[in-house]
C-alpha cells in the first residue's frame, strides 16, 4: 500500500502554494511514475476522491479500479446539489480550526463525531491534537478547506470508464442518495451500502472484505478512444480588417511573428499544438489551469504586436480521431473563444470548477447559446491571478 501527503502536508515540503486539484494529479503521477506502479487501484475518501477521479478521466488507461468511500463529487451545497455543505456549515469547520493543533481541537473533534454517531474512544483527543500540529499550519489547513469547498467534478464523471466502487454508509442521510448519482453519471460504478450510519472501527474488516472482493476480479482494460482534455482555441482580432489595411506581405510578416509568440508559450505551459488556421491556433493542455495561464501569456505578449488575440477554453471529454483530439468538446471550446472580446478569456463551468486553489479569479460572462451546441452555457471571464 502507497500513501503520500498533498504537498504542504504531513511530510511533504513545507513553505510551498496549496495543492490544487489539477496539481494533486500531477503529484500522483509522480509518486507512481518515481515508484515504477502501474495499473493501480487508487483509493479516496469523501471530496479527497475527486483526486482519483480527475487522474482516471485524464489518463483512461492509468488504474485497475477506484475504490471511493462515502463519496461526494462536490463539497459545497449548490441548487442542483443538496447535499453539500451550506454556507453556514462551512463558516463553522473555518472556525472550528481556529482550535488547531490544541487540546481543546481534540476534545471538540471528538464530542463532533460523537453527535453524528462515530463512535471514537475518548483517550484519542489528544492525539488527535498532535495530528493536527503534525500534518500542517492553522492557515493551511483553513487553505484547503476553503480550496475543497470550490471544487466540483461533476461535469467530469462521465468520462470516467474505470471501475468503480462507491462504498456508503446505508443509513447516513443522503450518502446512498449521493453514491446513486454519481453512479448514474459514471458508465463502471457499482454501489454498496453498508450497514450503520457512521464509523466505528468494529466495522472496518466488513469494509476491507468489500474492497478485496470488488479490485479481486480482474477486468481487462476497458477499450477506450476517448480521453479528458483541455482545449484552447486561440485567434486574432479583427485580423481581416488588418490584412487589408497592411498588405499582404506585412500581415504575412506579423502572422509569422505573432505564431513564433504562441509556439512560445505553449511550448512553455507543455502544450500540445493540434491545428494552426490561419491565424487561429487550437491546443491541448493535460490541466485547465495550465491551459488559462498560457491563454493569459499569449494575450499580455502579443500586445507588443500591436494586435489583440481573443481566447476560448474548455475541459471536456474528447474522442481521439487519428491520433488527434475531436468531438463535441472541441468544438464547445471553438464556440467559447468565439464569444471573447479583444485581450479576453473565456471558460467553460467545468474549467472554473476545475482550478480551485490556483489563484485565477474569473466572472460571471452570463449564459451563452453555442452555435451547433445543445443547451446554454454558462461562461466567465478570467479577471486576475492572485499572488
């Protein structure tokens, strides 16, 4: 068995940015990839599964299975969620660590549990002190609630072929309600509801034996030609107007430059270049965050140009059509880009869900209809990026 702490926890570097999601993918990859793993069954717990699942949808082949204990694919109660964490709830736990590290935390932990039925044993509270002061600083621990409660993974579920277990407590308000979901969005979940309504650990050997028994059966590697990708789609600004008022060899002079800026800074954010048109530029990022920060380098530099590029980015399930990313996905991220205005960047829902924790800041652009795609669809601008 293979643990390993988020960066800026437990044993992990200190002093370091809060781990996002799209970052704890990658600090998996490289726990497993350093260890030489492969095919893993990858276990969480609660929101910390979200890891799991946006590692399984970005990398088909990656894992065996996934074992997700008392799932939720979002932390924070939302209209078409009711089973998340109000507002109000959530100021409680940011309070709550005000106790961090102290006694106090331990005894108040514990009397925590005790009224949602986990049964622990009372000489455990100060232990559960010197947990807290052993795994991270008051601050980061308020960071990552606070980090947890902006991600959601919902729009992200489907495109997840990998084995599933969902392992619930049968009479904990609302976690079969929560398991049935996520099953009904993820085509190789199965759900077992297990007796009680919280944890005790009378009850662990019944949950290990239904862990044995799901990852015991071996199942080939389901086929897959789909894969979870970013996409970028990129183009300049009124570029037909300019054309006509530079000439033919001067644009063709400046088009040339403009492409050398872009190569740049995808090259730089390990971007794969899919399609150039034009002046249009279509790319692939294995993170969103990655793919915004290339979009907002792109539209900063080429200002130096003299011209403006407008940029559109999406997160979604891709078919893989001759060695290249396509479908539906790819074409929601050529409609986003086409409602940016000049210097701007657009995303979908999915990529703001996505980036929690990076220190983008966006706003609401409103509902948009997509040409040629179903629905409406809700976008935001990015704005900033925090220290």
């Amino acid at each position: 068995m293979i643990t390993h702490d988020p960066r800026g926890i437990g044993l992990s570097s200190r002093n370091v940015d809060l781990p996002t999601l799209e970052t704890r993918v990658s600090d998996l990859m490289t726990v497993l990839n350093t260890i030489g793993i492969r095919r893993p069954v990858l276990n969480g717990a609660m929101a910390t599964g979200a890891v799991n699942i946006l590692a399984a949808a970005m990398r088909p082949r990656l894992a065996r299975a996934i074992v997700w204990s008392e799932p939720t694919p979002r932390y924070a109660w939302a209209e078409d969620f009711p089973w998340g964490v109000t507002p109000e709830d959530l100021q409680g736990e940011l309070d709550f660590i005000e106790l961090w590290g102290t006694d106090a935390y331990g005894k108040a932990f514990l009397e925590e549990q005790g009224a949602l039925g986990n049964r622990f044993p009372a000489d455990l509270a100060p232990h559960m002190a010197a947990g807290t002061r052993g795994s991270c600083t008051p601050d980061v621990a308020r960071g990552m609630v606070k980090i947890w409660a902006e991600i959601d993974v919902r729009n992200v579920l489907d495109a997840v072929r990998t084995p599933t277990l969902l392992l619930v407590h049968k009479e904990r308000e609302g976690a079969v309600d929560v398991a049935e979901y996520i099953a009904s969005k993820m085509p190789a979940a199965e759900v077992r509801a297990m007796p009680g309504d919280a944890w005790s650990p009378e009850e662990i050997p019944a949950w290990v034996e239904q862990i044995r028994d799901f990852i015991g059966v071996e199942r080939p590697p389901a086929a897959q030609s789909t894969v979870l990708a970013t996409v970028l789609f990129t183009d300049i600004v009124g570029s037909t107007e300019r054309s006509a008022e530079m000439g033919d060899r001067d644009w063709k002079d400046l088009v040339q430059r403009h492409h050398a800026i872009v190569r740049e800074s995808l090259h730089r954010f390990d971007a794969t270049e899919v399609d150039t048109a034009g002046d249009g530029f279509y790319a692939t990022f294995d993170g969103p965050a990655r793919g915004i920060r290339c979009a907002l380098d792109i539209a900063e530099r080429v200002l130096e140009l003299g011209i403006e590029v407008r940029a559109g980015i999406h997160t979604g399930e891709c078919e893989m059509i001759d060695g290249k990313v396509g479908g539906l996905a790819v074409s929601i991220g050529a409609r986003v880009a086409a409602n940016a205005g000049p210097s701007e960047v657009l995303v979908s829902q999915t990529v703001r869900d996505l980036v929690a924790g990076s220190g983008l800041a966006f706003e609401d652009a409103g509902e948009h209809e997509l040409k040629g795609v179903p629905d409406r669809w809700r976008l935001y601008r990015v704005v900033n990026e925090s220290a």
